[in-house]
C-alpha cells in the first residue's frame, strides 16, 4: 500500500494521550511550601518514585513538580514495553556488569513482579498483560546473536525458547522472520499513559501532593533544606529525587552524559478479527527485531498495531523542539517497513503517527548518583527501555537519599543492595562537547546502518566504540 496513502488521515498526536479519559489537570503551584521529599518531573521516574515514597513510609509528606501534564512526555509516548530487564537487556548487561549479571536479572524480574503487583493493588486499568516479547531474526546474521543471547539465558537459569522459521511464524506470521527467540515471561505490555494516570492517582490517595504546569527552573542549598523555584512559588524540601529525563538538568553535570534522541511510532486502525487472525499472533507478545536499527511493535487491548523504532534521530545542537517530534520522512518509512513486514495486511490504515524524545547515555541503562551532601539523588538515561526500569531507578534514589524514614541507612551513610552495585555506583562515558558530539553521532548512525547493509560487519568505528564502551541505540 501506499506509505502516504496509508498515513493520509493519521492524527499528528501520540494515540496513548490522545483519549477522554486523560484526567483533568492539578493546580499549579502558587505561594510558598515546605515537605520533606520533593520529587521533579512527573514522569514513571518521579510517580513511582513519590508512590515508593509513602509506601515506605506513610508520615512523609511528599511533593511531585511537573513541569507540564503527568505523563505527558516519553513515559507517555513509548511502545509500552514493560521490561524485567534494568540493563536494557541481557546481552546488554552481560557485556558491562558480567560478574553482577545474575543479581541484575534477579532484581529486574522482582521488580516486573511488583509493579504487576502495584497495579493489581491500587486497581490500576492499564491493560497489564505479560505475554513476553520476541525476538526476530530477519536477517541471516542474526540468528547467530539469538543463539549467544539464549546460551547466555540457559547459564543464569533464564528460560528463553529458542524458535526456528516455522515456529517464529506460527507466533506471528512474517515472511521476512527467519528465526525467533521467546522470553515468555519477561515482559508485559501495558497502555503507558494509563499507567502514569493510575500512578498518579495512587499518588494522591496516598497524600502526595501534585502540582502540574509547575517547571522548576532551578534548585539551590538554601541551609538545611534545598529551595527550588517554580513560576509560581518555592518549595523547601529536605530531601530532592530529580526525574526529569533528557530535558535540560538541574543539574548541569548531568548533560555531559545524556544526549536527546527523538524515537517514531505508528498506530494503525483496530484489526477485525479476520484480518488478526492472518497474523496468527494469539499469545500477544511484543516484537522486536534484531538488526541495529531495529522496529519495535504490538498489540493493543483493541487489536490495534503499534509500530515504532528503527530511526532514532539526532537533531545536531542537541535541540529539543516539539517541531521534531514529527518527522514525515521516518513516517513514510516505517509505514513502509509495516506492509514489507506483513503484506497480508495491505489497506489497513494509520490512525495516529507522533514521536518523542528520549534520554540516551553511553552505556543505553540508567546511571545514578547524588549532589548536595547527598539530599538530591537523580536517576537518568534509561535510553528508551524505562517503563519497567524507572522503578528500579526510583528505589534507588530513595536508598541513595536513605534515612531510617525512607528504609535507608541515611543520607548515602550506608548501603543497600542496588546501592553496593557496580551498576549502580558507576557512571558511563561522557559524551565529547558540541561540534564533536554531533559529527560522533551522526557518524554512529551512518555506521550502523552501513553494519545492518553489510550483513552485520561493524566498521572500525563501531568496533573502536566497542572497545571503549560507548553506543548510541534507541
């Protein structure tokens, strides 16, 4: 089908926030207040964050500052991958913490368990279902990095089914699919936007205190507490978790670390069920392909496709406008790459097409640490897989901030056990200055592509990359 003819009548929106059921906005901030816990942006990082927050301890009185809507920027905008892994992946993992991998695993499929069990608890309707993703090769290089991941599964006690052609299609049926590998139980998908609304509300039954279209331009040590000033008023608080992705930090050693990538997706109309039914695709699990740009793609609770990834967009400068999030050329594109991939389902259309940026650092997981005294904690750089990991990312800035209220040892006093990981401790390579940044990235990208065209071979770039620990992905 027509790529433009198919995207004709698509909205310029993300489909997720783009329903009457998004709840009428909080107040601003206006005046003065005082809490003991302030948590900045109003992302997954910051609402589970504030929730973990009282559930530690009930007495806290918590502050959640978001600059604009709950929900509103990447965590409501993604594919809606919810992810055991906090490593963004285990192959991930295994090449940077190999000798933590197992505990890496172990905490990551804990906390896929206990976000399920959050959303069972507070009543959470968004459409939660672990149905575990596969992974497709379609490219015959790539069979060989399914085989490695799955020996390297096999040796932790991971159980990931290694499929052949004919198997790969009877899940879901692709001509292009030469292979597959299944985690059934690593994943759940979810409606990211009604996962951040249903946050919130837990948020607010538990008395944390939300004010929206509240951005905080800065932060400063006004004694014992820290003073942060918003538009509308001040806040002291006695304690800081900052969640505010990519978009400019508070703190400005932060933005050595992290670059803006703008990631695409497509939403197609509602799939009657004759036309599901020649995708087969009854378990429902997320897709992902394997090449180095890759696309990501599921099934919504109304049998709609969601279909994203393969270019992630450097904009040189770093400029983080709304005009990119639309960008008719990847669009076109991806639509293109949806009939390729199934063909059976040429004339089905696009409803909604958007795009969204997300916080990349070097080493594609989140990095962590403190600042002032340790009374503020950030957890950043979640590089597009943090629907799941943003609540490791929250634990961990309430250990790093501690106190006996919060559970902690006190004030970065101690340790817990993400707090005595490597992981945890580190932080990934720096990102050269601008004008470099860009010409590195830009030249990363073209390597890439140039490895996916080229059977998988990495150039000497790449390989250079390789060797120092640095990446870009999406």
């Amino acid at each position: 089908m027509d790529p433009l003819k198919a995207l004709a009548d698509a909205e310029r929106k993300p489909y997720w926030l783009d329903r009457p059921i998004a709840p009428e906005p909080l107040p601003p901030l206006r005046g003065g207040t005082t809490c003991d816990l302030a948590v900045v942006g109003g992302g997954f990082s910051g609402l589970w964050a504030a929730l973990l927050a009282k559930e530690r301890e009930p007495s806290l009185d918590v502050v959640l500052l978001e600059g604009r809507r709950i929900g509103w920027a990447a965590s409501g905008r993604n594919g809606g991958f919810c992810a055991a892994s906090i490593t963004h992946g285990l192959g991930n993992g295994l090449r940077r913490w190999p000798e933590e991998i197992a505990t890496l695993e172990r905490l990551g499929r804990r906390n896929l368990a206990e976000i399920e069990a959050t959303v069972t608890r507070y009543g959470i309707d968004c459409s939660f279902e672990r149905t575990g993703e596969l992974h497709v090769a379609t490219e015959e290089w790539q069979l060989a990095d399914l085989e490695e991941e799955a020996r390297a599964a096999a040796s932790l006690g991971l159980r990931l089914d290694r499929l052949d052609r004919e198997q790969t299609r009877a899940e879901v049926d692709s001509p292009t699919y030469l292979g597959g590998l299944w985690d059934r139980d690593g994943t759940a998908m979810v409606d990211p936007a009604r996962l951040a609304w249903g946050l919130r509300d837990a948020c607010l039954r538990l008395g944390v205190r939300i004010f929206e279209h509240t951005p905080v331009r800065s932060v400063r040590d006004g004694g014992r507490p820290l003073e942060l000033d918003t538009p509308g008023g001040r806040v002291r608080a006695r304690r800081v978790a900052l969640g505010t992705g990519v978009f400019p930090p508070l703190l400005r050693r932060l933005g050595h670390f992290l670059v803006p990538v703008y990631d695409y997706a497509l939403m197609t109309e509602p799939l009657p069920p004759a036309r599901l039914a020649e995708l087969g695709w009854r378990n429902r699990q997320g897709v992902g392909d394997s090449a180095n740009q890759f696309h990501y793609y599921r099934l919504t609770d109304d049998n709609r496709i969601l279909w994203g990834g393969y270019d992630a967009i450097y904009h040189n400068g770093g400029l983080i406008k709304a005009s990119h999030d639309q960008r008719d050329a990847t669009f076109e594109k991806l639509a293109r790459h949806f009939y390729e991939t199934f063909p059976q389902l040429e004339g089905v259309r696009f409803t909604h097409r958007w795009g969204g940026v997300i916080d990349t650092c070097s080493r594609f997981s989140a990095f962590f640490g403190t600042a002032y005294g340790s009374r503020l904690a950030y957890a950043v750089g979640y590089t597009g897989l943090g629907v799941g990991a943003t609540r490791f990312g929250a634990n961990v800035m309430l250990d790093l901030l501690g106190g006996p209220d919060l559970g902690g040892p006190g004030f970065g006093g101690g340790e817990t056990e993400r707090t005595r990981l490597r992981m945890v401790r580190e932080k990934p390579l720096p990102f050269p200055p601008e004008p470099f940044r860009s010409g590195v990235v830009q030249l990363t990208r073209w390597s890439m592509a140039r490895a996916d065209a080229r059977r998988g071979r990495r150039n000497a770039w790449l390989r250079l990359l390789d060797a120092m620990g640095l990446g870009f992905d999406s």
